[in-house]
C-alpha cells in the first residue's frame, strides 16, 4: 500500500521522560489521519519527528517513501506545517507574509504572488490581503497561518491543533478549510484533543496516550469499542420524563438516564438498536408522548476514550 506519510516504532526520549514510546502512524494520499489525545500525550513531538525537526531515538519515519532523517532536505519541500500558534509576521500583510514564504520555497516572484493571491481568496482573505497582520482578529491569523503552509502544493500537511484557542465559529469555519486541503491527494495529520474535532474531520484516528498509541481505526470503529448504541428521547411535555424513562428501560432492559433535564437516554445492548428503537416508537405512540427528539447513536469518543484508558482526556489534561 502507499503511503503519504508513515511512522513505525518511533521513541523519543526527553532526559527521563518518554515522549514517544513506539508509536505508529501512517496515512494514505487524499486522507486525514486525526492524532487524539491530551496535552502531554505526545501529539507534538511526533508531528516535529515526521516534519524533520526532531530525531527519534529509535523506530523510523518516511514521506511519500523518503526518510525523513537520511532525506530531510527533500522531505521539507514535501510538507506543510502549522504549529499551535500563528507563525506569521505581524509587521507584514497578509499578502507580504504568503509572498514572503513563497520566495523562501524557491518560487519566482509572479508565482508566489499568484499563489499567495490564489490562497488568499480560498481563504477569504483578499479583502484584507492589504492590511498588516498585527490588526488582523485570531481568527483571520489562524486562516492565514493556514494558508501559509499551503503555499508550496505540499503532499502532506501537519496541523497541530490548529484551532487551539478559536471561538466555536471559528473553529467550524477553519474545519471547513482543512476538509479542503485534501483534494487533489493532499494528506492531512491533525492533532488535536478536541474529540468533536477528530470525529468531524478524520478518516482515520490514532488514539495516544501518555507516548503511546491505543487503538486506531475509523471514528466509527472506535465507537464500536464502548459498546452498543443508546437511545435518547427527548418528549415534548418535560413532566412526562417519568413515563420515558419507564418505556425506555422496558425495551432496552437497562435503567434509563436523564443526563439532561429534558432528555432520556438508554444503552442499546448487542446489535438489536433498529429494533429497539421501532419498539420505542410503536410504545411512545401508543402512550400518546409527542417527542421533539428521537434517536439512535453511536458512543462519542469521549465515551471511547474512557474505555480505552479508564479515565477521561480532560483528566489527563489536567494532570500533565
């Protein structure tokens, strides 16, 4: 199989601390690979192996077949990356900053400002492609940091937690943009430690903890690890919680929940989900319960990643 990028065995060690501890990454041409995990896990140190700024101790990495160590110089011109933060130059444009990086990756003049010209309007950025980047908002930085590591067509793209600090509508609007960056073959690693962020933007997802990685597979298998499906109904009237509640339990043979004051939820155990929830419906009906809300879902990957390490991600968060 090819891959745009891939990662076998990598271990990094920082003094005592074990950064990485045998991880495996690996990505194909036109996909987006989401690292999960807290802050501490290790997310950046892998991104800052396969983007050539670190050496592993041990394990190997390539891009697109090249060594990412013994090749470094020609991987860089591969690659795109943008950190946590915005690297841009606030005392320039934004037009300026894109120009800038396209002289430095060898382009000729022209063609570094019709690429920054191309990306400033992809971004929707051109309005204020004349305006120094020390008056842009965070999130027209973040959009332009963005488009800055487009500017050399690179096969591959690192984001690391590109929508770190980012208003919630801002953050759906640089998704839209990172969804983009894989047409044309273009491949994408994403760390982040927003699940929502991974389940909304990654074909694949490599879960790390603590230096290593737990379990990998599409958002939708990982789901699969927590167990079966849960019914959430939400009705109408909120005094007939009660009633939800006991229709619930009757057909899912599991106590029924109120993790909201207006809503009921239920696990579906095995594969019977479909009919569960035709039951809970023929049963709702019948009792009269008009219901705003019905559904049947997947666990979130919040919910996977307890079952995976036994405690939430924003706990280990908070310990590193």
């Amino acid at each position: 199989m090819d891959y745009a990028f891939r990662a076998e065995g990598l271990v990094k060690r920082f003094g005592k601390t074990t950064a990485l501890d045998g991880v495996d990454l690996a990505a194909r041409p036109g996909t987006v690979l989401g690292v999960l995990g807290p802050n501490g896990a290790g997310k950046t140190t892998a991104i800052r192996i396969l983007a050539t700024l670190l050496r592993p101790d041990a394990g190997r990495a390539e891009v697109r077949g090249l060594d990412v160590v013994r090749d470094a110089a020609e991987v860089r011109r591969m690659i795109g990356l943008t950190g946590q933060y915005a690297s841009v130059d606030e005392d320039l444009t934004g037009a300026e900053n894109l120009v800038l990086i396209g002289r430095l990756l060898d382009l000729r003049k022209a063609e570094a400002r019709a690429r920054a010209a191309e990306l400033l309007e992809r971004f929707e950025l051109t309005g204020d492609a004349g305006r120094k980047v020390s008056t842009y908002s965070g999130g027209m930085r973040r959009r332009l940091d963005l488009a800055a590591g487009m500017i050399g067509r690179p096969a591959v793209i690192y984001l690391d937690e590109p929508t770190t600090g980012l208003d919630p509508g801002r953050r759906e609007e640089a998704w839209r943009l990172i969804r983009s960056m894989t047409s044309g073959g273009g491949a994408v690693l994403l760390t982040t430690q927003y699940l929502e962020e991974a389940d909304a933007l990654a074909d694949e997802i490599a879960v790390i903890d603590r230096g290593r990685v737990i379990a990998t597979g599409t958002p939708a298998e990982l789901k699969r690890i927590a167990g079966g499906r849960t019914i959430t109904v939400r009705p109408r009237d909120p005094g007939r919680l009660a009633e939800v509640a006991g229709i619930l339990s009757a057909v899912t043979g599991r106590d029924a929940e109120s993790p909201h004051r207006d809503a009921v939820t239920a696990p579906v155990a095995g594969e019977d989900g479909d009919g569960a929830l035709a039951e809970t419906v023929r049963r709702l009906a019948a009792a009269g319960i008009p219901v705003t809300e019905l559904s049947l879902r997947l666990p979130g990957l919040d919910e996977v990643f307890f079952t995976l390490t036994g405690h939430r991600a924003d706990d280990t968060e908070a310990a590193a």
